[in-house]
C-alpha cells in the first residue's frame, strides 16, 4: 500500500452526500480521491481531486475508472458489480468486496442469507410477477419490495388488502410479514482486513410516513440494555459473516413483544450514521476510511446526546434551491448545518441535514422539533 501522503488513490463509486462527507474526512488523510458519478453537477463534482462523469452500471466505464485509483469503494450499491469483481482479480482492492455488494444489491439474496446464518428477519417469500403475486398464499397485510434498485423508500409497495394487488409491481420481489413493530432501530458496524470490530451506539430512527425516509433520528437509543446488546451482537454476527470490510449499516425492528428482527443492509455510511460526524469521537466516515485502509478503529463512544433530522425538499416545491429560516436555527447552541451542494430542489430530496447536540437529551429532542418546523427547502 502506498503511503498517506498525497499518492494514496481513492475511487468512490458514486459523487452524492455520502461521498461528499466521505471526502471531507479523507482531506484529513491526504487521501487523493477520485469520484464517478453520472451527474455533471455531483455533489462531490468540485471538492474531489479527479471527477468522472459516467455511468455507474456500466461495465467498462467503471473498469476504466478502477484502473486509476489504489482502492475502490461505494457509496451507493447500484453499480457494476462484474466490472469490481475483474478490478479485484488484477489486484485492485475493492471494499466492500465486490461479493458483498452483489448479495446486498438483491434483497432476495439479502434475505437468503438472513435465512442461511440464522439471522432473526420477517418470514418472506420470492415472487416473479405480479401475476404469480395474486396467486400466492401469504397472510395480508405484507410489504413487497422489488429485488433490486430501490433505495430511499422507492421500490416498497404495502399490500394491506386485494384491492392492493393491481398496484404491486410486475417485477421480481419479495414479499415479507408487515412487521407491527414499536420502534426501527439502526446500528453502524465498522471491520477492517485484519478483522478489528467495532459497533456505534444503536439509535432510534422516525420515519416520514409519506416519503419513507429517516426523517429524525435520536443517539444514542435509552432503550433498555438488554434490548440493545441483542442489537449490538446482531450487527457484529452480520459483518462476521459477511467478513465485510468498511462500515455496515443495519436497519432493525424492535417489535412490540420485544423482539429484534433485522430488516435491511447497507453496506457503506448512512443516513442513520451523519450524527456521528459531531456526536461522537469518530465519525462513520472516518472509521470507514480506517477501515478500508485497515488502520485500527476509532473510539465509536457518544460524545454528547444527538438527534439528526434530515432537510427534504418541501412537497409543492421544484426548482433552484433556497433555505428558508437557516438564520433562526443557526442562533441555536449545538446546532450543526450540513448542506449537501444540490443546486436544485423536489419534493422529498435529500438535501442537507442538522444534528443538534445536547447533554440534556429531552432539551435536545426540543431544538430539533423547533428545527424540524422552522428550515424548510423551497425555491
């Protein structure tokens, strides 16, 4: 491996938030990354050192791009697979490994595997259309969500009755148990080559019920001790399995008779880790970097008590974008903005986030309400 001082390559796969908090932290390194990503206008477009525009899921494209960098990450799951998977037999090392992200690009596949290493998840069942779908025996109501390509809510289709079914998709998908849970719970997982494991704090996420994304996130959770060991031990057991390397995002279910059932992976930062970047010693992108690098983790330990809200663009709104009551918010102690450099704006886009900090968890839960209801992103 190269040396840390400007001749070490990064590739990210994918020029969005992720990648622009992933490039923060490797200015830290000295880290030189170079991104590809299909947008001219990426996010990541004028703070990386080379910036490609091209197509993620093509094969040669992203050959081409590999064949530049030292290493290769992610972060978005949807892309070329073939091409990592051939990057990895000429030497280029690729994290997470090009067989980790197949199996999580597939959530039938996911599953399987939740199913094969005795991973607690909701009872499921493969479908190929939405023909063999009317046809088949699972208890209503259940959710059914395409194999693969959806992301950010997309790709999620509840069936609460028969009247559902002209709307499901006509693709493959999985059906699965409409889980009555009482909270959805997340923990980051971070492995490096020599096989160090470290867990973040689990935390309790909200959800938009309209847009199907985290909209509001508390860290750390108060759940009870043994509610989130059970959690913690869930998350470490996937990335052993997975014998992943770089960060792991694992999406719970805490249902209402106790139970921890795993719904979704992903593996790279997310959403339900931007907190850690002011609330706790190390971020998620700076342990991915250690990660992947395979240099020793960081303390994972919560600095303060966080809640993170996510700015989505307002429903009515499409066009340039403009942030209204930033001014308000930022006379707030502990009040963190993160803008993510998307010039323009639509219902529901992820377009920055805030993290409040707070000794006082019940006072930081209320400037994050007073936040919530004060930024809006319109045009």
């Amino acid at each position: 491996m190269k040396s840390f001082y400007g001749d070490l390559k990064l590739g990210i796969l994918g020029g969005g938030q992720l990648g622009r908090m992933l490039i923060q932290e490797s200015i830290n390194f000295n880290i030189t990354t170079h991104v590809l990503d299909p947008d001219a206008d990426a996010p990541c477009k004028d703070l990386c050192n080379k910036f490609v525009k091209g197509s993620l899921t093509d094969y040669q494209t992203v050959y081409e791009f590999g064949k530049g960098v030292d290493l290769i990450t992610i972060e978005i799951e949807k892309v070329n697979v073939d091409a990592l998977e051939q990057l990895e037999n000429e030497g280029v090392l690729v994290y997470p490994q090009s067989r980790v992200i197949r199996l999580i690009q597939d959530k039938g596949v996911q599953k399987q595997f939740f199913k094969e290493n005795d991973i607690p998840s909701s009872r499921f069942q493969l479908i190929q259309n939405r023909t063999e779908l009317k046809n088949v025996e699972f208890s209503l109501p259940f959710i059914q969500k395409l194999r693969k390509d959806g992301y950010d809510g997309r790709g999620v289709h509840p069936v609460r009755s028969t009247a559902d079914l002209d709307a499901a998709f006509d693709a493959p998908s999985l059906i699965e148990d409409w889980v009555d849970f009482e909270k959805e719970l997340a923990v980051i997982v971070s492995r490096n080559e020599d096989g160090e494991i470290k867990t973040f704090p689990c935390v309790e996420m909200e959800f938009n019920p309209e847009a199907n994304l985290v909209e509001f996130l508390i860290s750390p959770s108060t759940l009870p001790e043994e509610i989130l060991k059970k959690a913690d031990e869930l998350a470490v057991k996937i990335a052993q399995d997975l014998k992943i390397v770089g960060v792991l995002a694992v999406e719970l279910f805490l249902t209402k008779d106790g139970e921890i059932l795993v719904n979704e992976l992903a593996p790279r930062p997310h959403n339900s880790g931007h907190q850690t970047i002011e609330g706790n010693y190390t971020s998620q992108y700076e342990q991915h970097l250690r990660a992947i690098f395979n240099l020793p983790l960081g303390d994972t330990r919560s600095i303060s008590n966080a809640v993170m809200i996510n700015l989505l663009g307002e429903k009515g709104f499409e066009g340039p974008a403009e942030y209204e009551g930033l001014n308000n918010i930022l006379k707030i102690d502990g009040v963190y903005v993160h803008l993510y450099g998307k010039k323009l704006t639509k219902p529901f886009r992820k377009m920055g986030h805030v993290t409040i900090l707070d000794d006082d968890r019940e006072k930081a839960i209320e400037k994050a309400k007073f936040v919530q209801t004060t930024i809006k992103v319109k045009i």
